[in-house]
DNA sequence: TTGGGCAAATGGTCTGATTATTTGCTAGTA
DNA sequence: TACTAGCAAATAATCAGACCATTTGCCCAA
C-alpha cells in the first residue's frame, strides 16, 4: 500500500498539535527533526549507534526509502557517519571544528567573495587573536609551532612547501588561544584558501624564505610575550599577501595563492 | 536488474586514474559531486532547474532511489532548493551566509564551545571589524542602522524585544564593512546563539534599555567616523554580555541569554 | 471573458528484491 | 592447541516498478 505525505506525521506527534510549521510534508524530515533532537538533548551521544534501516522502518513505521533519505541529511549535515557492512550502520560523530569549516569553506568559495575579501577578514581576525594567542600559549603550543616552523624551513629547502603548511601554521597559533570558536573560524580562513589552490592547481612552492623567516619571528615573539612585535611580524607578513592579490587583475578567489 | 556499488564510478573518469581517495563508494555521491563541480565552475548558476529525477536517472544510468539520495544532499548543502508539483524539480540557490549559518549553528551547538567561546571571539571580531565599518559606513548603511534601533527601542517599550533583533542589528552593523567574508562570519556568530534561545525558550525580551541606547550611540559614533568612542561602546556593549555570562554556573551554549 | 475542471509533469512514498561489504563464528588442519 | 580458510549473518547500497499528492497550464463551456 503505497501511501502518499498526506497523514505525513507518521504517529508522530498524533493527539497534539504543536507542530511547529504546517509541515505536513516529507516524512523523512520528520525523522531527520527527531534524531537531531535526541542528539542535542543529549540522547544520543557521539560514539552512539542509530538501529539499522531496517529497525528505523517498523518504529517510525515507514519505508526504507524514506529512512535513507533521512540518515542522508543527518549524515550531510555533518551529525551521523554510516557504515557498511555488519556491526555498521549509522553513529553519531563528534562535531569536530575542522568539519564545521568544511561546510563554510564550500559555501564560501561559491558566495560571491574575492580573495581580497577573505584577506581583509584575517587580517582583523588574526591580529586580534595576537593578544590572547600572547598572553596564553602554553610551551606545548610553542614547541609544536617550532615544530612547524622547522618542517617548514625544510620543505622549502626541498622545494616541497605547500600552501597546507601554511594553513597548518596560522591555524595553530590561532589553536593557542585556547578558544575553540576562534580556532574553527581560522580553519574557516584557510579551507576556501586550499580548495581553490587545489582547484587551480597551484600546489607549487609559494612560500618565500621571507615569509618562513615570518613565521620563526612569529613564534619566538609569541615565546618572549612580545605583543607589540608579534603585532609587527604578523602584520607584514599579512600584508604582502595582501599586495600580492592586487597584482592580479581578477583577485577572485581562484587565485588566492598570494599567501608567500 | 539490481546492479550493486561495484562499478561506481558509472562511467566517470573511466580510462584515467585520478581519483582523490579510493571512493568506488555510493554512485549517489558520485552525483552529487559532479552537480557540485558544475555549480563551482559557474556552469549551473542560481536559478537554474536540475533536469527531473526521471531525467537524471536516464541521464546516469542509476535508478531514482539514487537521484533522490544525491538532491538530499544536495538540499541539505544549501545548494539547491527543491520544489513539487509541475514545473516543480531542483533549483540551485544563492547560497547566502544565512542558509549557510543555519547548519553550522546547529554543529556549533553541539561542538564543545562554551558561550564564552563564542563572546570572546565576538570581542576580537566585531571589534576588530569597527575601523573598517567607521571608514567606509555608507549613508544608506547609517539609514538602516537607525531603523533597527528605532525598531528595538519600540520593542523595548512593549516588551516584544527579541534577541534575534539584536543580532540583526550586530550583523547590519557588519555589512557596513562592506566585505562579504565579515558579514558571513559575524553572522555565523549569532546563528547559535538565537537557536539556544529559542531551544531554551527564552524569547523574552533581554535587551535592557542600556544595551538599546548603547546601540543608538554606537550608530551615532559610526555616522561621526569616531572610531575611538566606538569601539568604547562597542567594548562596553560586548563586556557585559561576557559578564553576564560569567554569572551562570554552566555557561555552555545553553545559556547563551547574556546579550543585554 | 471568465470560471471550472481535467490532464500532464513532478516530487514523495511504498514494496520487495538483489548485490557488495564487513564481521564473527565455525570447522578443518597442522 | 593454535591458526587459517571459509561460510553465514547483518547491514548498507542499489534497482525496478508502482501509486499518491501537488502544482501548473490549458481547454472548454457558460
């Protein structure tokens, strides 16, 4: 018995109608609603397995067709991870901060943004991170920014620097404000950044001795709690991004390599 | 005849091996990146209609099941809008930053981001932001502004003042800027935290009439270009939010009431 | 000219089946 | 006993063909 959206609350909700729209449409939003639900109340826990398609069918008491499109959308949304094969199925994930930039990053390589733009917004961002990143990195972010900085050195002695390194860099000094809302939205930064160099095809070497010097200087300024210089140090080094995205004719974000 | 995922690639790439990873993996994937990769390249633009899912299944060679999986993704990428009946099907969509922030709130929600978190880098942010907006804040920007704080302190007066007008005006106040990027960002910022109000039901009116007048003087100082006294009011204006916050015992996301 | 109604297009859903993959257990062998 | 090969079960991925609900546009009648 095929049966159309029209009694589309499934059971759902039945005797009281507090519905929120006049949503008497698609079923598998329904279900999407209620799984997200369960996840924010806490109900469901990452590391937390959903029952099988199959399962989901008899308690919401509609089709696998349904169910699937459902588990799609949680799973687009970044809440749920689906497994094949036996002991798979669908889990509930732990939201990490690097795939809440995956989807902003996507978004913000199609919204109408030049790569100016995107410099313009870490200049603000990065340099008023300086302060917190100053005043509390730790000596286990300072080590790994060595860290960093040494492999960087390296890599351009080899030719092998790639604009990822970079990101890596700048994202973990903004890690070393111990803040994870700041350090997602750095992340954010840096996503459109290598997407569209991956698109481009630009993996070459952009990055200058001067600009690795940069970023030695950076850290041992962040070492000493030297704000005023960290200041100067970031703020040339972001600049000559800067200028180097005027040099282009079109500064779209296709050619947002100008990072040195 | 019920073909499983072994022959994935449904005649994509095909002769050349360039894959990224070994995804032989879900033909409906396989679709969706490829509706992706066309909308990047500009050669779907929005407001252009996908062909039916009838269509797409001949068009791939996969079964409807599948089409179906691929627009829900799709749909719940923000990248198109899907609409029934005749002259129905999948449009592609202006991918605005308010879509965009609307599932990204729910991640950050959920991510282990502390309301502080997110005030902290609203500090650095729409601080940070304020010479850029007091530069290039247009007549019309002036205008708008004035509007919304007339509106907020009506609303005050009868008790209607919500917080998603506060935000509305933060994010006005970011579009000043007139850069993209910042806009997008300021409003990822506020996304979680009218979703946690309205999880927590708190519509009720929190801004007091301090914050409403700290508003209208914050536009007053952008209109006289005197960025020094606004950012003094913009610190003010944020730092009580932070304190605020600092008087709830768990101050998770949940409690994300403390804009005044 | 206008209104009603019918037909086509289109998404939403159902049913029941096959295929591929993974896991765990079992039996056979050294 | 220990180890491996292989089979069985669980589970997601997909297919095929059907029916329902909604929207739009057109045609015909008043």
């Amino acid at each position: 018995m095929a049966m159309g959206p029209s009694d589309g609350t499934a059971g759902l909700g039945g005797t009281k109608g507090l519905f929120s729209p006049v949503s008497v449409d698609r079923i598998s939003e329904v279900i999407v609603e209620q799984v997200r639900l369960l996840i924010r109340e806490g109900k469901l826990v990452p590391g937390d397995r959903l029952p099988s398609e199959r399962s989901l069918c008899e308690q919401f008491g509609v089709s696998r067709v349904t169910v699937r499109e459902a588990l799609r959308v949680l799973e687009a949304s970044g809440l749920v991870e689906i497994r094949v094969g036996a002991r798979g199925g669908a889990f509930v994930v732990q939201p990490s901060s690097e795939r809440v930039g995956k989807g902003l990053a996507e978004l913000m390589t199609l919204a109408s943004m030049t790569a100016g733009d995107v410099t313009e917004a870490r200049m603000v961002f990065e340099l008023g991170i300086l302060p917190l990143v100053v005043e509390r990195a730790t000596e286990e972010d300072i080590a790994d920014l060595r860290v960093l900085v040494e492999q960087g050195l390296n890599a351009l002695e080899s030719g092998s620097y790639t604009m990822a390194m970079s990101a890596a860099f700048h994202v973990r000094v903004a890690s070393a404000a111990h803040n994870p809302a700041i350090e997602m939205l750095v992340q954010t930064f840096h996503g459109p950044m290598l997407m569209s160099l991956q698109q481009a095809h630009v993996a070459a070497p952009l990055m200058g001795p001067r600009g690795a010097h940069e970023h030695f200087e950076l850290v041992e300024a962040i070492e000493q709690r030297d704000l005023e210089r960290a200041r100067g140090i970031m703020t040339r080094h972001l600049q000559r991004t800067a200028d180097r995205l005027a040099d282009y004719q079109d500064p779209r974000l296709e050619n947002l390599d100008g990072e040195e």
